[in-house]
C-alpha cells in the first residue's frame, strides 16, 4: 500500500512538471512573439510614406540658400523665386503649407535624414553625389557653371589655362565646387554662390564659379553687381529637387511637374524670374 502511495506521488509530481515547463515554453513564446509585433510596428511607422508624413504634420519643410533667381527675398522678407514659387504651388496641390529653411548647402543630405527638412529644392545640380544619397525628381532645369570675373579683366580670362592663377570662391559643396577642385584651381569655399559673388566684388578672391542661372539675374549692368561678368562655361547641368532616399514625394513631384507643363502654369512662373529658356520640357 505504502508503494503505491508513493507511485502516486511521483507520477503527480512528474504530471505537475511536465505541465510547469509546458507553461514556460508558452510564456516564453509569447514573449517572442509580442517582441516581433513591437519590431515590426516599429518598421512600419518608419516605412510610412514620405507623403503621408508631410500630410500628417500640415507642412513641406524646404531646405535652400539665398540664391536668386531660384530662391530669394523680396520687400518684405517673402521667399520668392522660381523654386519657392513651384514649392509653394506643389505644397498647396498636397493640401499643406510650404516652409523654407536656410541650410548649410554641403550638410544637406544630413538635414534631410535628420528630418529637418523635407527636400532640397534650391537649383540643385544633379551630381552622382547626389542621386545616390537622395531620391531625386527628373531634372526639370538645364544649367552650367560658369567663372565670375571684375569686367575690366573679363577679356584675360576666356580659357581654362587662363585660370589657372587665379584664386577663387566657391559654395561649399556645390557643383562648382567641383569643377574648379577637378581643375586643380585654387579656391575657397564660402557659405553660399551669394558670398562667393561677394568675396569678387570685395577683391578677396580673383573669381567665383556659380550657377549660369544666378550669374544671369545677379550679376551685370542694372543689379548690384555691374561690374562684373560671366566669361566661359565649365560644364552643362541639369537642376532637380531631393528628397529622402525612397521617397514617395519625388514621384509625386514628378507628376506634379507633368501637369505644370501640360496647363502651361511652370512656363508661367519660369517667365516671371526670366528662366524659361532653361525648361526642360
């Protein structure tokens, strides 16, 4: 009788622990499992669209520098231009309000995956730099670089050999940047194409290399700078607008450029800041 009381004992026993370490697989397994639906919540917030996000928030943070005649000042302190004008047209079709920050044009690939700006939309070249640290529209501007130069010495300086002493100021991180480092010139980089202009006016630098669109408004008889020119060009560009990488708001963009050609509306505002020979249509 004693043995088969204590039979009964340790079957009961082996029963009880057989069941306790079925209850920690399942607890353990539920652990795991809700740790996945965490994760994967977490992915799919940060996999939500770019244009769901802007929607949601009520604004298109746009990063820029001053750079008429894309991106400029008027009277009254507005930010006018060819690219603030369509930015503000793009942000109203999405049914949000424009916003324009003035960045550090060789940080601007930090500020967009910091969020704190939406896209770079300021006339910027389309470089391999950029394309593959950005999602980029089509490009919807032809540009180039070209060499800023006082008029009374305009005439010395027609070639590439003929700068290759001079002293020059560039943005940094610009496209003409980049030129005048491939041509082995010597250079400062500056703040913005503005400074740049500035550094030539103040006979700091010899030179500046900026945008043709920009030397076109900025510089020559009737603005502010009549004393200097533009002689040659370094290359031919082509301008888009940035997003973060796998953006849906390039697309959406994109689309946006199509119908604005279509109805005429981009000719519009590119005729109003003198650009529309540069279209890309």
């Amino acid at each position: 009788m004693k043995k088969l009381v204590a039979l009964m004992l340790v079957g009961a026993m082996t029963a009880a622990m057989v069941t306790g370490c079925g209850s920690s697989a399942d607890t353990s397994a539920s652990t795991d499992a809700a740790a996945e639906d965490t994760a994967a919540d977490a992915e799919a917030a940060d996999a939500k669209s770019d244009l769901a996000y802007v929607k949601e928030k009520g604004t298109l943070v746009v990063g820029i520098t001053e750079f008429e005649p894309m991106d400029y000042k008027d009277e009254n302190g507005e930010w006018i231009g060819f690219d603030a004008d369509m930015a503000k047209a793009f942000a109203e079709s999405l049914g949000v309000t424009a916003e324009f920050q003035v960045i550090d044009w060789d940080n601007k690939i930090l500020e967009l995956d910091g969020k704190t700006i939406d896209c770079v939309w300021n006339g910027m070249t389309l470089t391999d730099e950029v394309t593959s640290a950005m999602e980029c529209t089509d490009a919807y501007l032809n540009n180039a670089q070209v060499v800023v130069v006082p008029v009374d010495v305009a005439d010395q300086y027609q070639d590439e050999e003929s700068l290759k002493d001079l002293s020059f100021a560039v943005e940094a991180g610009s496209a003409g940047e980049a030129e005048v480092s491939a041509l082995g010139l010597n250079y400062t980089p500056v703040s913005s194409q503005a400074d740049a202009l500035m550094e030539v006016a103040s006979k700091s630098s010899d030179a500046a290399v900026i945008d043709s669109l920009m030397a076109g408004a900025m510089i020559g008889e009737g603005t502010g700078y009549a004393d200097l020119t533009y002689t040659i060009g370094l290359n031919s560009e082509e301008y888009g607008v940035g997003f973060r990488k796998g953006s849906d708001l390039a697309a959406a963009l994109n689309d946006y450029f199509t119908t604005s050609l279509e109805d005429g509306s981009m000719e519009k505002v590119a005729e109003t800041y003198g650009v529309q020979a540069a279209l890309i249509k």
